[in-house]
C-alpha cells in the first residue's frame, strides 16, 4: 500500500529537504502534495525541481484544502499558526501529521492535544536518530551523576531561527529535569548578565548561539569537581531531519496508527527501552 504525503512550507529550506528525502526513500512512500502560503511566488512550479530532484508531476499549491483528500499523513515543519491551522484542516478531513515546528505556546499546544484524539499525531523537537538516541544517553547520564554536577545546555543553529533556546534544548533540559525529579520551569536558567551570583547547584542552564549557515549543534555537560562528561550531537544536513519525519510519516500510515500524540521515540521504540 503507497503511503501519500503532503509537505508544508514545501518551497523553504527544510520543505525541499523533506521532497528530496521522499524521493530518496523509495517503497511505498510517495509526494502527494507541496503546499505553500497563498502569496508564495512558487505557486504553480514543480515541487520536484525546487527540490533539485527533477520534475516529479507535483505542483505547489497555495492552501491544503485544495489537495486534503490527496494525502494520507501531512508533514509539517513551519510556524506555530500555520501548523495550527493545518492541525485544524487535517483533524476535520482524519488525515495524519507529522509535526516538526516549535516554538509553541502552552494554549497551541493544548490545541495539537486535542487534536490528537481524533488523529495520529507524531510531534518531535527534533526527527533526527541521532539526537533521539542522545535523549536516551542524557537520562542514563543524569540517573548515574544525580546532584554532583552542574548541568549545563549548549545549542548552535543557522541566523534564520525564530526561536530561542531551540525545541531540541529545551527537550534534552526536560529529559534531565524528568531523570532528576526537577521541575524545568522552575530551574531553568536562559540568561545571565552582571553580578549574577554563585550559581545553585539545581540550575539547568541554557546557552544559545544565532549565526551563518550552522544546522543544528546541541551539547549538554555534566560538571563536576575535577572532571565533566559532555554528550553532543552536530548536524550537518537538514536530510538528517527530513529522513526522520519521512520515517515518522510511514509508521503512522502503515498500518494506519491509532489517533494519539507520538514523539520519534515511539517510531524507534527507543520508548520500550525505559
């Protein structure tokens, strides 16, 4: 049975990742549909040369609507309002998402719950199989190391992001809050300037860099007297993302997932492992 996916945003940077990793992953996955804002200039091309794949028959369109019942699972990677909207169109029409935006707020979220209980919902921070294993590795790491050390959250990413810290931080300071039996918005530290103190040992600091072309670098220490462990992931490439949510995308179709909200450790059944 071919699974057939709709990209949002399919004319940016990760929208022509995501085409070209469809491409690339043969199978029973296959483009249905290339949506953009309806003011896009890239209405109306190719999604397929866009990507620098060649022409694929899939043209850019410019609202969901008009290509909803062609498309079995949504991938989406935009902004939070436009996600929200597409949440919207895809829990009325039954079709499932694939959600890689951040930056929402406590109430849109709340509104991708609810969504979630009509449709397969698989939302991650990040899709990457790397960083999702690096999940895994910071809650053994902050379980052995416990209160001995200072934590301390680093992440890089190109001059384009819109927000700060990063979806993939503030995950990877959850994971450790969770191990820790700590509240994350009660210790999480994302500034610091002047006479700031000596700092409590119970902090998770955030430290975020905006510059160039940089994909994507996490990296979170564990701080002790005379030695620290650091756990890091670099991405090179955006296809390490896309590969992921394209992954994603065919396990909630087949066989067809149950509604809910998944994360990527569902779809790695990292999540058995704890």
């Amino acid at each position: 049975m071919t699974t057939r996916i709709g990209i949002t945003g399919a004319a940016g940077r990760m929208g022509r990742t995501l085409v070209e990793a469809i491409a690339l992953s043969g199978g029973a996955l296959k483009l249905a549909a290339a949506i953009e804002q309806p003011q896009s200039s890239f209405l109306g091309a190719d999604s397929g040369e866009l990507a620098g794949q060649g022409r694929n028959g899939i043209p850019v369109v410019g609202s969901l609507s008009q290509v909803i019942g062609d498309i079995d699972v949504l991938i989406d990677f935009t902004v939070p309002a436009a996600t929200l909207a597409s949440v919207a169109e895809c829990a009325r029409h039954k079709v499932a998402m694939v959600i890689g935006t951040t930056g929402f707020t406590a109430d849109q979220q709340l509104a991708i719950d609810r969504a979630s209980a009509d449709i397969a919902i698989c939302k991650a921070s990040n899709f990457s199989t790397g960083v999702n294993l690096c999940f895994q590795l910071l809650d053994m790491a902050a379980r052995v190391l416990g209160d001995e050390v200072d934590i301390e959250v680093y992440e890089a990413h190109h001059r384009h992001k819109i927000d700060a810290p990063s979806g993939t931080a503030l995950s990877m300071g959850q994971v450790v809050a969770n191990a820790l039996g700590r509240d994350l918005n009660k210790v999480a530290v994302y500034s610091r300037e002047g006479q700031t103190g000596a700092r409590s040992r119970e902090t998770i600091g955030f430290a975020t860099v905006r510059a160039g072309d940089i994909v994507g670098d996490h990296t979170v220490t564990f701080a002790a007297d005379g030695e620290r462990v650091e756990i890091t992931h670099k991405a090179s490439s955006r296809m390490s993302f896309a590969r992921g949510a394209v992954r994603a995308a065919g396990w909630l179709a087949a066989p067809r997932r149950a509604a809910g909200l998944y994360d990527m450790q569902d779809v790695l059944g990292l999540n058995k492992l704890g």
